[in-house]
C-alpha cells in the first residue's frame, strides 16, 4: 500500500511538472495517425465511387469533340496560284473569289480554227457582195440597152402600121375608082359608045384593085397585130431581133445570179453570226483558263488552305477546304452500356465551355466505327473510341442555329473539345 506525501521541496515539484508534459505529448501523438487514416480511408472511399458507382450512374459521353461538314473548293484547270484570297477562319459565301489559278499554256486551237472559219466566210460574203454590185450594174445597163431596142422596135412597129393604114387607104380608093369606071363603062357600052375589049380592060383593072386592096387589108392585119403584140412588150422589129433576145438572156441570167448571190449571203451571214458567237465564247473561254478565278460553292469558314501562293496544282486538286457552320454538331463517344438508352432522335446536350448554357443536339447518326470515308466528309477525325464504345453523331438545333454569322463564328470551332450527355 502507498501512502502518499505531501510536496515539499522544490525539486518534487518539477519532477511531477515533468510527468504531466509527457503524458500530453503521447496523447498528440496518438491523434495524428488516427486522422491520417480517416482521411485515407475517406479518399479511397471517394475513389471507389467516382470510379466505379458515378459511371454506372452517369449519362455523360467520355469523349466529344465539336463537328461540322466540310467542302472542298477545287481547281478546275492546272496552272499556278497567283493569289490565294482566303485565310484560315474567313467567312465565305457562294461566289467569293477563292483564288486566281493562271494558266498560260491553255490551248487555243478551237479558237484558232474558228478565227479562221470567220475570216473565211467574212472573204466568201466580201466576194459575194462584189459579184452582186457588179451583176447589179450590168443588169441595170442590159436592162437600158434592151429598153432601147425595145422602144426603137416600138416607133419601127408603128411606122410600119401607119404604112399599111396608108396602103389600104390607097388600095381601097383604087377600087372605088376602078368600080366608078366600071358603071361608066357599062353606061357607055350599052350606048354603044365603047366597044366590048374597053370594058373588059375595066373591070379587070377592077380586078386587080380589089386583089391590091385585099393585099393591103392583109397586111394592115398583119401590122395591127404586131403593135398589139409590142405593146405586150415583145421584140418586133426587124434587123435587132437577135440582139434583143441576147440582152434579154443575160438579163435573165444575170437576175438568176443575183438572187443566188442574195440567198447565199444571206446564208453567209447567218452563219457568220454564229461562228463569231462560238468565237467569242471560245475566246471568254480561253481569257477565263489563262487566269480562272476560282469561287466558293457553299458558305462557310476556311478551315484549312491547303495550296499557297504560287504552288502548281493540276486539274481538280483541292485548294481549300471549307466548314459549313450552319450545320456544326458533335461527335460523342458513349460507353456500351449507353447503347440501349441512344437512338436516332436522341437529345444531348453539349456544353462548350464550364459557363455557358447546355444546347441541345438531335442525334443523327449511331456508329460502332467511323470510316474513313465517313470521315473525310467533316473537318477534323473522330475522336478515339474503345472497343465496345458508340459514336453519336448529332446537330446541334437549338435557337442559336439561327444565330448571326458572328455568333456561328465563335462556336464554330471544329475538334474543340466539350462535354455532352444524354438527355434523360
């Protein structure tokens, strides 16, 4: 049994001081470890469920990347680029001058040879336009010339019935006094004052008159006709005859001429006009090649200029490739175990930044793999997916799809990195 003392000196006292100090210690020192294992264990449990329970829980897609479908402006001639007029992030419409593409060695044989058609048929409707002035001159002076014989044959014709009319006159006056001697002769035959020979030598005088008269009758027909027929326009003279058929043969000849000349030039012409169309759009064609510009097809940002200044492409090679803002949209990839929950028509929504709002996104498309073929068609590569894992290939088609071109710009930033989820 202990029996205790009371404190009396000095030195008992510091020894118990001493005893108390060290009896806190060891208890501060116990408390230490203790709290590292609680905040060990507290950690581990965190871990346990951040990685292996939230998963399981969460709707959220492992990957995502922003995504939209790309063009390419091509150079429909070889040739060197002297100006590229586009850079990375520039906003291009349909008809924006992309780049001038020049091509000095374009070949000019067709225009050549229509060159040379045309000045052919400009030589042939010249040649032509000569032959029908002078076959004009040359009908106008037959024309005058046959005119002439024609009006000589006129007053000839005339002349020559005026004569006849005079001739009958006369024939027709020689039997009225031939048929006045005849009755006088009878008078005095019958008195007995002539004998019967005088009277016969009357009435064949009387005879004669009338054969005379008859002749002159006839001929002044014959005269009457003529005038009628000049008067028709016929050659009836005599002496000229030949002549005037000659002139009037070459003045046919000569209008067959010119309406062949007419009906030729007017070909000429015709086709002139369109040889000098095809020419000049051959040569719009040519002037074109020499130095193409070439345009955009579709609006969009440059996403990448793939030919400088003054590289050499051939026909068909690819200058730009162009993004099509207005239908930017994401590539997700989602677990397995998400497959059964997405469809086509599913709802994501997409954050692109930790502050901005979530936009909504309609899926489109559900692939296992992504070829590359699919791929080509957007702007940048999917991103990388497990084995197991699903891309969900979704427009984005909130209101902000109808946003400003300056709105589109900031957000159309393909292969930028966001967070997307399936809408439960």
């Amino acid at each position: 049994m202990r029996v205790s003392r009371p404190i009396s000196s000095s030195s008992d006292a510091a020894l118990c001081v001493r005893a108390l100090g060290g009896r806190r210690s060891r208890q501060r020192g116990a408390f230490v470890p203790k709290l590292a294992g609680y905040a060990l264990l507290a950690f581990v449990l965190w871990l346990m469920i951040s990685t292996l329970v939230a998963p399981l829980l969460s709707a959220q897609a492992t990957r995502a990347v922003l995504q939209a479908p790309v063009g390419l402006v091509t150079s429909p001639i070889s040739g060197v680029v002297t100006q590229m007029a586009v850079h990375s992030r520039d906003a291009v419409v349909p008809g924006s001058l992309v780049a001038t593409v020049r091509n000095p060695t374009v070949s000019q044989e067709i225009l050549t040879t229509l060159t040379t058609q045309r000045l052919a048929l400009q030589s042939q409707l010249s040649q032509l336009g000569n032959q029908f002035k002078a076959d004009s001159q040359e009908m106008r002076a037959v024309g005058q010339q046959a005119q002439v014989h024609r009006q000589a044959s006129l007053a000839q014709t005339w002349d020559s019935w005026e004569i006849a009319q005079r001739q009958r006159d006369v024939a027709h006056s020689v039997v009225a006094e031939q048929e006045n001697k005849v009755r006088t002769s009878e008078a005095l035959l019958k008195e007995g004052a002539i004998s019967e020979q005088v009277m016969n030598a009357a009435e064949a005088q009387l005879s004669t008159a009338r054969a005379n008269a008859a002749v002159a009758e006839q001929a002044f027909a014959g005269q009457a006709q003529t005038v009628a027929s000049a008067g028709q326009g016929a050659f009836v003279g005599t002496g000229g005859s030949n002549l005037f058929q000659t002139l009037t043969s070459r003045r046919e000849a000569l209008r067959n001429s010119i309406d062949r000349a007419r009906q030729d030039g007017t070909a000429i012409v015709q086709q002139l006009k369109q040889i000098s169309q095809l020419e000049e759009d051959e040569r719009h064609r040519v002037e074109k090649l020499a130095a193409y510009q070439v345009t955009a097809t579709q609006p969009g940002l440059v996403h990448t200029v793939l030919m400088p200044e003054g590289a050499y492409v051939t026909a068909g090679a690819s200058l730009v490739r162009v993004t099509d803002c207005s239908r930017l949209g994401v590539v997700a990839v989602f677990p397995a175990r998400l497959a059964k929950r997405l469809s086509i028509g599913s709802v994501l929504d997409v954050k692109i930044g930790e502050n901005t709002a979530a936009m909504p996104a309609r899926v489109e498309q559900l692939l296992p793999v992504a070829s590359d073929a699919l791929q080509s068609t957007y702007s940048v590569p999917f991103p990388y997916a497990e084995q197991g894992s699903i891309y969900a290939v979704a427009r984005i088609e909130d209101g902000q799809s109808q946003q400003s071109a300056a709105r589109q710009q900031s957000i159309c930033v393909p292969g930028k990195v966001v967070s997307a989820s399936l809408r439960t």
